[in-house]
C-alpha cells in the first residue's frame, strides 16, 4: 500500500510537469493566433493536470488507509498536501476565468512544492496523543487549502510583475522581481544538491561542542563548508569545513542553506549567461498577450476566496482544536503567531485594496509577499523557530 | 471646508458628491473627475463633516481607514518580533529569565529581554495597539454604515446623466424607432436581479446584503475582542494545576472546594515495533520513544451540604473519565485535562531496625512521605519516633538540613529509635544512602528497607466562561467574511433617452464577473454593451 502511494505521487509530478509544457505550448501557439489549436493545447493540459491530481488524491487516500490517519501529519506530508491543494486550486480558478497561463505559473510553483516535500523524512510516523484527533484532519487540511487559493494570487501577481515591470532599463522594480525568481530558482537548486547527494549517500560526521559545553555529534548530508562549533572531523577523508561558527548557530542548517544559495547562484547565472537577459525578460513573451485587468482580478478573487478558508481553518479551527489538545484555544506559539501574522496580512491587503485604491502593481507586489509569509509559517517556522525550541 | 451648494438650491455637507436634493453630480473634485468614486455611494461621513472638538479629532482619526491598517501593520510586525526568541512562558522555569536569554541567544538574547519582548504579549504597548484596533473597528464601522444604508435605501432608480457617465462601465446604443426593454428585463430576472422600473428608466439590482459584510465581520471582531476583555473578570477565568497521585482523591482548586478529583490508575503507553501497525516500525527505528497515550481514570465527586473547617465532607461521585489528551473530562463549567506526568514517584519508604552489628531485625516500618506518623510501633517494647521530616532535603546556608519543596523528591527523617535497652532512645538521622549519628555510637539502626512508587498525574482544571463570547464573535466574523467576500453588490441601470438607449453599471468588485453577465444579460439584443472607462486609461 505504502509502495502504490508514493507511486502514484510520483505519477502526479510527472503529470503536472507535462501539462506545464502544454499551457506553456498553448501560449506560443496563442501568438499565431491559431485559436483552435490553442484551446486543443490547453484542454490537453487541464486534462493532464486533471489526471494528475486524480493520481495525487489517490496517494493521499492510500496513504490515510496505510498508515490509519490523514497523512497530513508532518513536513513531507503536509508540504504535499498544499501542492496538492495548489493544484486543486488553480483547477477551480481554470474553469472560472479559462487562462492556461496561470497553469505555467502555478503548476511549477505546485512542482517545486512537492519537490521540496519529498526532502523531509518519508516514512509514516505514529501519532503522538496531541495529534490523536479528527480535528487533525479539519483543521490542516482547511489551512492547507485557503493557503494554497492565497498562493494563487502570488501566482497571478507573478504574471502580472512580469508583463508590467518595464524590462528595458533596470530599476527597483526589475531587482526585487528578480529576487522573487531567485528565490524560486534557489529552491530547485536546495531540491538538486539534497537530491544528488542523498543518492550518493554522502555523510559525514563531526564531534562538536554544543553551547552547555557538551560534546555532541553531527551528521552532515552535505559536505561540510561550515563546521560546527569546535568541531573534529570523525570521517576519514571527507571534506573539511572552510569555516567555523559559535555554538548558537545551527552549522547543518546554515549549511545546507548555504548550499541552496550556492546552487542557485549558479543555476541562475547559468540562466542569465544562456539567455543573456533578466529571468523575468525570458518569460515576458509568455505573458504578452495576457490582460493586465483580468489577472488583477484572478489575483484579487484568489485572495477573497482564500482569506475566509485561511482564517477558518488556520485560526477558528486551530483555536478549537488547541483548546481540546492543549487547555487554550491560543498560547502565542510561533506557528499561532505566524497564522496571526498572515491573516492581520492579509486583512490589510484587502484595506488596502478596497480603500486605498491598492490595484495593479501594488496588489501583486502584496501578494508576493504574503506568498513569503505564507512559506515562512509553513516551513521555516517550523524548521528555524521551532528549531530553537527544541533546543532549548 | 465648507458645504457643497447644488444647482437646484439645497445645501449639501461636505464631502457631498451627490446632491441629496436632486441626485445631480456636485463638488469640484467630482464634477471634475471622469469617474465617481463609488465607495460609500458617494455620500458624505461623519468623520468629513465636521473637524472642530477634540472628539470629533479622535473620531476622525480612529475612523481612517489609513490608521487603521497602520494598526494593522504595527501588530502585525510587534506580533512576529515575539518569535524571534521563545517568550519567557516556554522558557524552562528553572533559571532565572536574565541568565536564559543571555546564555541562550547571546548579546541579541539580552538585548530581546531588555525591550521586555520576552513577555511581548502581554506588554502595555501590544495590548494598547490590539484595543486601538478594536476602538477603530467600532468607530469606522459607525462612520461609514449609517451614511451607507441611507445612501443604498435612498438610491434612485434614474439616477441623472452625469452619475451614469462617471460610471465604470458606461455605454450608448443609438437606437433608429421603437426599442423594446422586455427582454432585457427578463434576462436580468432570470439572473436573479431585482428591478425597480421610474418612466423607462431601469435599475436592476442584485446581492445588495454583501454591502454589509465588512460591517458584520467586523461586529464579529469587535465582539471576539470584548471576549478576550472578559477573561479578566473574576469569576469567568479558571485556570488551575492539580497534581494527584493515584489512589489520591484531593480537592480540586479553583473550585472553592466543591469538587474533589480521584485518580484511579495514570497510564503511559508508548508505540511498540511489535504489537503496533507495521508501517511505523521505520519511523520507529530512527526515534523509538514515541509517545502512544496519556491517560488518567478519574473520578469527580462533588461536595454535598457544607462543611466546618477540618471535618470530613461528604463527597457525591458525578462523574468518571478516561482523561486523555484531547478527550477532557467535561462536567458543568469545568473541563479537566491530561497535561502532564510523573512516573515512579517516591511514595512510601519502609526501614526495618536492626542491631548494627548482629544484624538481627526487631521490626519494620513503612513511612508515608506524603502523610508520616509521629510515632512507628514496633511491638515488644520497640518503637521509633519520627522528631524531624524533610520531604526534599538539602543543607541550607549554615549546614543546617532544610527542605527545598514539599515534594519528596529526596526525603530525610531524623528519627529516635526507642528500644528496651535504649529506653531514651537513640537519634539517628537517615537520607538516602547516608545516615548521620550525632552520638556517633548507637547501637541499633534504621536499615532502608525498599520504597514503594506511584505516578502522578498533573491535570489542568479550566474553566473559560469567555468561549461563548469567542465562540460567537468568532462565527459572526466568518458569516460577514464570506457574505462580503463570496457574493457582490452588482447594479445595473438602463435608461431610454431621446432615441439612445443609456446602459451604466457598477459592482463593488468582481467586474470581470459583471461585464460577463451583463454580456450575457445583451445577447440577442441589438444593444451594445457598455465599455469599461478604465480601459482605455491604460
Ligand atoms: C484585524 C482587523 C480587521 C479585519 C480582519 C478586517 C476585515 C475586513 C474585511 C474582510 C473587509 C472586507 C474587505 C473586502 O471585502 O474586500 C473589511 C472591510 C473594511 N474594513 Fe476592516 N477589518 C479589520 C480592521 C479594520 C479597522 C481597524 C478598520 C478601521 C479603520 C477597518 C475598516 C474597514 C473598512 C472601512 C472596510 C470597507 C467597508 C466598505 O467599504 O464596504 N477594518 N474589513
């Protein structure tokens, strides 16, 4: 059961990085003014993307009857289930509004999500007594689900940034877009280097010094560029660290993220020296055609559908369900607070949009960012503050 | 700022767009504008009227939308600077909250406690900002949501040129002889508009009630806030820890004693590799002590009449409950829940005298270290005194014993060992793997003899009057959220003048949505449909 689940995510993937090249194809094909062939293009791609899903709601299933609960129980799983709501999102959001070039955008966001999933552990984990509840199920796939019609607008926004930002001069506008790409581009580059060595099966480890004075050790699946406070090497000939750093920073994690900008820097240069143009400027003649007005509105409508899931799900939900598991409906949690912060986010996203006039440019830079809070909560809270938790 | 004087005559006040009189555009800034600004009908506001005493200063102010979201903002950023560090609640109880963040975080960690953002939460200045929000909720929602209802009740069916064209989706249709409205009216009910008819002017008009959203959200909110307020009512708010040990009944704090709680058995179960589902065992394998169930059997008894200080109360079973976490046991106000555990604590410890040099025993004893005798009977004469206890013992300053805490976590008695020969007894004082005898020389000795273990189980009693506040506040938010955000006040007017056929439209957002309906609404008639103005800005 365990072994058809995981293949039918990864027939998923598979699927959606294929649809993505029809959407894609579509909108080439769109320039000819050739309408029919467009529509063919795109119908074959939500078809596919149809197919796909279906596939990934079948990991979903099976993996609930193998492992007795929603598999929504921790990182791999949960990071999965948004992509999976990503793409469940931009289906709904296709038969609304019928634009392919959405699906360039999101499919890719939605792979790239599932992609970095699958470098957490895999394997299923029992419940420990807090999470023993159906309000498990409610309350994180409610979440999941408004985050990822929230993500939809990032998405729009992204399309929208591309086709407005004037590419012909460098300016404000054209680094930060760019540094939105990076930052997508910087996480298929972590997705590659955890990829290949995990296949590798690099390790190595060192004996170290934790901030009580205690000797610890560490196992790095990357090679070692910063070293653990005081460490030792214990693996014989492995790469040795080109720097050390005190004992309140986490050395692995810094590493590892280290080797993400690393890899990404290269990719992107690699990009930038091919092409010879800003990553944003490549994919302008994708959105050329695209009206201005009406992925706004996309991005607009993602937002006022997702807000009231989100907050349902991510707060009212989350209160229920923290006043049965934990005594309180609210203790002021990083991830609570994160949820707070996401909604107070949105809540003056859409203030400043029906009263300040907020439309266009400034809308999708909005939500753009709010595309950054959202992974900060989903990922980083747990990896980076809740890190420092478990350590203390 | 002054009034605004319409052509017809009357006085408007400021912040006029549409003369109330006679409907006609007024105001430079609107007159001047291409396109009305729509957002409260153009009608005028409390907080536009008038600007003179300080009330109407602090009206004003909380009522800007513009303060409003920088209310918003600033809790938002105040909110994520608490996560940077932990807040002191997480912070292990056993150092002082000083050295930890020093220790812990380094300069930054000191610098995080010296701005107090360690309790962040709970400061002044995060409680100021979270009640400027809520008195900026009640102020805005009051500023706009009179002139709102009048304006929408008082609309006019055939609303004047100048307010058609300065709509966003505006057009003409020349029309050659007769044009006949019918079907059009009839493809707008069928679109569920409701339509009111003034001499050939129509005004088509649909989901009016999401106008209110935004007004019943933040009803919901300022009711969710005044839930939070109330925890600070005595009476409402319990919020209590109970340690028992099993087979211990005790009263329940924060009850006044009118409950008492029984804990039969505290159980801890973790996942075995064996006897649990297969497919845990690789996750097993990494990190074999994962945690199955908490679980206390209790029992909840309540008081019956009253009692005297120091008697005995009778106690009436109500209530019993596998109490686990996420499964509280529930009984009136009160909610008690499996927080915490002690496994195997120190419970009773039994010694047996003995000759210090034969060996030979002349009884036993068995102390109860919650609840010690004075005096041990041994029988045929011997017996032991119990002259000092320290439940959890360490050397003060003066190396003097103390005890730390009540709990026996490392108990010592001093005891006098009465015996036929030794009628005076003999002193001895006895800890865990020492003995201490002031005369140096005794005879007889108090040999340990095993100890007797029993978990404790910390419950957490709770009562929370307040989640009825919450409760509601919180359901009333999601009803005005969606009814503003799913549905859309949409209106459209059809004027014939002079041979044309006018058609103005107008949605608070969506308009994608509403030039496909009204597209729809004109198929099959020989009307063009109106152009989006701001198009053509662009
Ligand atoms: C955390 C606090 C708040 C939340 C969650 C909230 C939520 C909302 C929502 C969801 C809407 C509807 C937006 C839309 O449909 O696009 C709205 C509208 C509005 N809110 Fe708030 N709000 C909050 C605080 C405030 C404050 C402090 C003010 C005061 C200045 C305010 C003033 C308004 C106004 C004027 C509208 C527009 C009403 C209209 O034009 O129909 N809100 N609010």
């Amino acid at each position: 059961m365990v072994e058809i689940s995981s293949n039918l995510l990864y027939i998923a993937f598979v699927l959606y990085l294929i649809a993505t090249f029809f959407f894609a194809g579509s909108i080439k094909i769109s320039k000819d003014k050739e309408e029919k062939k467009t529509s063919r293009w795109s119908l074959i791609g939500i078809v596919i993307t149809l197919i796909g899903f279906a596939s990934q709601i079948g990991y979903f299933i099976t993996r609930w009857i193998a492992g007795g609960h929603a598999p929504v129980s921790n990182l791999f799983e949960f990071t999965t289930f948004f992509g999976m709501m990503l793409v469940a999102a931009f289906i709904i959001i296709y038969f609304i509004y019928k634009t392919s070039i959405l699906g360039v955008f999101t499919l890719p966001v939605a792979l790239l999500v599932i992609a970095y999933a699958s470098m957490f552990p895999r394997e299923i984990t029992p419940l420990i007594p807090a999470l023993q509840s159906d309000w498990l199920h409610i309350h994180v796939t409610t979440a999941a689900a408004g985050e990822a019609i929230l993500a939809l607008s990032f998405a729009a926004g992204l399309i929208y940034l591309i086709k407005f930002v004037d590419q012909t001069k460098s300016s404000k506008r054209t680094f930060w877009l760019e540094t939105t790409l990076f930052g997508l581009i910087a996480t298929l580059g972590f997705i590659i280097v955890a990829t290949s060595f995990s296949l590798a099966d690099y390790e190595s480890k060192f004996n170290w010094v934790d901030k009580r004075g205690q000797e610890a050790e560490a196992a790095y699946h990357m090679p070692a560029l910063i070293g653990p406070h005081k460490y030792e090497s214990v693996t014989d000939g492995s790469f040795q660290p080109l720097a050390e750093v005190p004992a309140l920073i986490n050395a692995m994690k810094l590493n590892t993220f280290i080797w993400s900008l690393l890899a990404g820097t290269i990719l992107y240069l690699l990009i930038r020296l091919i092409f010879r143009k800003r990553v944003a400027a490549i994919l302008q003649p994708l959105v050329r055609k695209i009206d201005l007005n009406l992925v706004d509105e996309i991005g607009y409508r993602s937002v006022l559908i997702g807000f009231p899931i989100f907050t349902l799900g991510a707060l009212i939900f989350a209160m229920i369900w923290a006043q049965m598991a934990w005594t309180r409906f609210w203790g002021w949690d990083p991830k609570e607070v994160w949820a707070l912060v996401t909604f107070l986010f949105y809540a003056a996203f859409l203030h400043l949009r029906l009263s300040k006039g907020w439309h266009g440019e400034k809308s999708a830079w909005l939500a753009v960012i709010g595309f950054v809070i959202i992974m900060f909560n989903l990922i980083a809270v747990n990896l980076i503050i809740a890190g420092l938790h478990s350590y203390a | 700022m002054k009034e605004v004087k319409c052509e017809c005559g009357h006085i408007n006040p400021v912040g006029t767009a549409l003369c109330e009189a006679c409907g006609r555009v007024v105001g430079e800034e609107a007159e001047s504008s291409k396109l009305l600004d729509m957002r409260y009908e153009a009608s005028p506001r409390r907080s536009q009227n008038y600007n003179r005493t300080s009330v109407d200063k602090i009206w004003s102010f909380f009522s800007s939308v513009k303060v409003g979201i920088w209310l918003i903002v600033l809790t938002l950023i105040a909110s994520a600077l608490g996560t940077i560090f932990p807040q002191e609640m997480y912070i292990p109880p056993n150092m002082p909250a000083v050295d930890y963040y020093e220790d812990e975080y380094g300069t930054l960690g000191k610098l995080y406690y010296q701005l107090g953002f360690h309790n962040l939460y709970s400061s002044w200045w995060y409680l100021l900002l979270i009640a400027s929000i809520g008195i900026s909720l009640v102020i805005c929602s009051l500023d706009r949501v009179i002139p709102l209802y009048k304006a929408l009740k008082n609309q006019r069916t055939a609303p004047r040129e100048g307010f058609l064209k300065r709509q966003r989706l505006f057009g003409i249709t020349e029309t050659s002889g007769q044009i006949d409205l019918e079907s059009i009216k009839k493809n707008l009910k069928n679109k569920r508009y409701s339509i009111k008819e003034e001499n050939g002017s129509i005004l088509a008009e649909k989901n009016r009630f999401s106008r209110w959203g935004p007004y019943v959200n933040h009803i919901g909110l300022i009711i969710f806030l005044f839930g939070g307020l109330l925890r600070f009512v005595p009476g409402m708010y319990v919020d209590e820890v109970v340690w028992v040990r099993e087979e211990e009944t005790i009263e329940v704090p924060g009850t006044s004693g009118q409950f008492y709680v029984k804990n039969e058995k505290f159980i801890r179960q973790l996942y075995d590799q064996e006897k649990d589902d297969q497919v845990y065992n690789e996750a097993l394998k990494k990190n074999p002590a994962v945690i199955k169930n908490f679980q206390t059997d209790a029992v909840l008894y309540e008081k019956k009449g009253n009692t005297l200080p120091g008697e005995q109360p009778e106690l009436k079973q109500v209530e019993s409950h596998s109490i686990q976490v996420n499964k509280p046991m529930k009984y009136k106000d009160f909610a008690f829940y499996q927080t915490d555990y002690k496994l195997d604590e120190m419970h009773k410890m039994k010694f047996k005298l003995i000759d210090k040099k034969t060996e030979e025993s002349f009884g036993k004893l068995t102390v109860d270290l919650y609840d010690p005798k004075k005096k041990y009977e041994l029988g045929s004469g011997y017996s032991v005194e119990l002259l000092n206890y320290f439940p959890d013992f360490e050397f003060g300053e003066n190396s003097e014993p103390i005890t730390k805490s009540r709990i026996p976590n490392n108990p010592a008695f001093v005891f006098n060992m009465k015996t036929p020969d030794k009628p005076k007894g003999e002193t001895s004082f006895v800890a865990i793997q020492q003995t201490i005898e002031p005369q140096e020389n005794n005879k007889y000795k108090l040999a340990f003899d095993g100890i007797e273990t029993q978990n404790v189980s910390g419950l957490t009693i709770r009562k929370d009057m307040t989640l009825w506040y919450l409760a509601i506040g919180g359901t009333i938010f999601m009803i005005g959220v969606i009814q503003g955000a799913y549905w859309n006040h949409r209106r459209i007017w059809v004027q014939k003048k002079n041979g044309q056929v006018w058609i103005a439209a107008h949605t608070n957002k969506n308009w994608f949505g509403i030039k496909r309906e009204i597209s729809s609404i004109l198929s099959g008639t020989t009307l063009n449909e109106p152009a989006d103005q701001l198009d053509d800005k662009s």
